[in-house]
C-alpha cells in the first residue's frame, strides 16, 4: 500500500524540473511514502514499513533522441 505524502500529512512532496532518462518533458516527480510493503514468492520473503517510492509522468513527441554518452 503506497500513501502520497498529502494523505500522510498535510500537502504532497513534489520536486519539478528534474530531467528523467531521454523524457522531453515530465509532471514532476510526486514524492510518496510506502505505509507497508512486502512480498513472498519465487523463493523470496521480504516486508518493509515506511520505505520512499515516487511516481512520475513523462511526455514524448515525435522521435525522442537518444542521450549522449557522458
């Protein structure tokens, strides 16, 4: 279960501007805050609390360039 920041307190965390892989444009990344995480499965067990996860939506038109190589 993911909770945004704004359900959790009283406004959401939101960082804007913020170049993300070969994306031409994006809504900013919105900060939110994991009230429980877990998974078990192919061998696997894991359970985390209060762990950080963001979601972003990025814009692309016409053909995206690829970045450089720095």
């Amino acid at each position: 279960m993911m909770f945004s920041e704004a359900q959790l307190a009283s406004q959401e965390a939101m960082i804007r501007n913020l170049k993300y892989c070969d994306a031409q444009s994006n809504d900013g990344f919105r900060m939110w805050k994991n009230k429980h995480e877990a998974f078990e499965g192919d061998g696997h067990k894991f359970s985390y609390d209060g762990t950080n996860g963001f979601l972003i939506t990025t814009h692309f038109s016409g053909n995206a360039k690829a970045s450089s190589a720095d």
